[in-house]
C-alpha cells in the first residue's frame, strides 16, 4: 500500500479493461486517480463503485483524439488537485484487417485514436508537468514490436507509440524536466478489447484462434488486466526512477520465442 501515496494521475481508457484495473490498483496505492473514457455510463458506474468503497477517484467524459477534451481534464486537474504527476495513455482500438483489407477510413480510425492521441496526451502532460516532473506511461502492444498480418493499422498505431515514446523521453531528459516518458507491452490480455473481437467471430473461427493464440503463449492462458496494471503502476512510480524512454514486455513470453 502507498506506493504512489498522493500522486495525481490521469488515466485515459479506464471504463473498463486494463484502464480500469489501472485506475484501481493506483488508488489503492494512495494516488487520487481522474478516470477519463468516451464511454461515460461505463466510466461513471465504475467511478461510483469505486467512490463507495473509500477510493478517491473522479471521472470525466474524455475523447482522447480531440484536443479541447484533453484542456479540459488537464486544466480540470490542476485546479482540483493542484499537480499532476503520472499521465497513462491508455485508451486504445483493436481492429482486425491485413493490409489488403484495411480501408483507409479504418486506417486513420486506428492511428487517430491508438497513435494521434497518445502523441497529443503527451505533448500536454510534458507541458502541465515540466515544472515539477512526473512519469507518463504510454501502453503499447507487443503489436508495436512484432508484426501479425491481421493487424496492419494496429501494429502500425503500437509500433509508432513505441518510438515516439523514445523520442519523447529523450526530449523530456535533455531539458531537465524530471518527466520521464516509458511504453509498457502487454501481450494478449482478458478485457473487453479481446473477448469482444473473439466473440463476433463466427465460433468455429474463434474456437481455432484461441487454440492457436494459447498454443503461441509460453505460459499458455491470456494475462489478468490486473497482472499488467502492476507493470503499469512500477513505470508510474519512483521505484522505476532511473527508466525512461524503455520499454517494459508484459507477455507470458509470447515474443521470447
Ligand atoms: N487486451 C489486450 O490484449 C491488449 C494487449 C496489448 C495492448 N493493449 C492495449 O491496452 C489498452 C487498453 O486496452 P483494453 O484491452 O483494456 O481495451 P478495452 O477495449 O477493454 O478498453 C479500452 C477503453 O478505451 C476507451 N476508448 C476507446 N476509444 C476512446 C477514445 N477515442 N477516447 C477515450 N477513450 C476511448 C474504450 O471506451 C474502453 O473503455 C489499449 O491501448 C490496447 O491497445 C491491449
């Protein structure tokens, strides 16, 4: 308990899935926790279970893709708190399309919400934060590292996340900000994200697929939301104080191979 006692962190993507595990196990941790997503029914039933059970956390409608959105929670956050120290970009889009079906609309879809976003999110933590430092944490995929030939927009989003987090951090460490910026890489974890996709599959197409995936995970079953928040939550707080621009694997061992 207290590992990140009294932080201010903003965590996008957190009505559900690895967001919302994040957003739990901070606040647990001490941090007071402002919770954004598109999805407000989602976000604010979540908000108000976890308000029931002693945590500090707010919510906000927040679309991560539009600018004003991001003013808003920042702005919002620094008037109610009065800092911000951890920035987690973790609102993201999965879509399956190899490169030949891939629409250009689907496209700009992915990369505006998995890659733009995460860029504008950055861009405006390092300017609320570069006074006093902090540690933005950008969720990548191992998608960002290997290639899947179903995931041509996807791997294209994670994979730009991955060094332009890099590019940030050495920005970030050559002016003196005490920001550090890192991406985390989960593999295939148990959330909305993946079941949903699995699920509008047609079931003899989805029942080969999860054989296949298990069959490609050393550790053989999907990770808990709950097992990458921890990841999630080192690279946010000071026992990770010599780590930037790094990339942390969370992958059962899929990408040891
Ligand atoms: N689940 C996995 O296997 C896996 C693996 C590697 C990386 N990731 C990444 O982890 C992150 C979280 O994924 P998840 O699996 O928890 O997915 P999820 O679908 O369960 O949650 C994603 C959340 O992002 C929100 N969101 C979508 N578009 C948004 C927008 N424009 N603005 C604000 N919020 C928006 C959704 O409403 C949802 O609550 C994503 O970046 C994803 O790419 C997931």
């Amino acid at each position: 308990m207290g590992r990140i006692e009294n932080k201010i962190a903003i965590i996008t993507g957190a009505a559900g899935g690895i967001g919302l595990a994040t957003a739990e196990l901070f606040a647990r941790e001490g941090a007071k926790v402002v919770m954004t997503d598109i999805n407000i029914g989602k976000l604010e039933a979540q908000g108000r279970r976890m308000t029931a059970e002693g945590l500090s956390v707010t919510v906000a409608a927040h679309d991560v893709t539009q600018a004003d959105d991001w003013d808003r929670i920042i702005t919002g956050t620094l008037e109610r708190y009065g800092a911000l120290d951890i920035v987690v970009n973790n609102a993201g889009v999965g879509h399956l399309a190899s490169v030949e079906d891939e629409t250009m609309e689907g496209w700009r879809h992915v990369l505006g919400i998995n890659l733009d976003a995460v860029f504008m999110g950055t861009q405006k933590a390092i300017v609320a934060m570069k006074e006093w430092g902090g540690s933005i944490v950008n969720i990548s995929s191992i998608e960002g590292i290997i290639g899947e030939c179903v995931l041509a927009a996807y791997n294209a989003s994670k994979g730009g996340v991955r060094i332009f987090t890099k590019s940030a951090a050495l920005h970030c460490a050559e002016k003196g900000y005490g920001i550090r910026v890192n991406s985390v890489h989960p593999g295939y974890v148990i959330t909305p994200m993946v079941t949903d996709t699995i699920n509008a599959l047609p079931p003899d197409v989805a029942e080969a697929m999860q054989k296949d995936l298990l069959g490609r995970i050393p550790l053989g079953r999907l990770a808990e939301a709950s097992e990458i928040a921890q990841a999630i939550l080192f690279v946010a707080s000071d026992e990770s104080s010599y780590m930037t621009g790094a990339e942390l694997v969370i992958d059962g061992g899929y990408t040891a191979r």
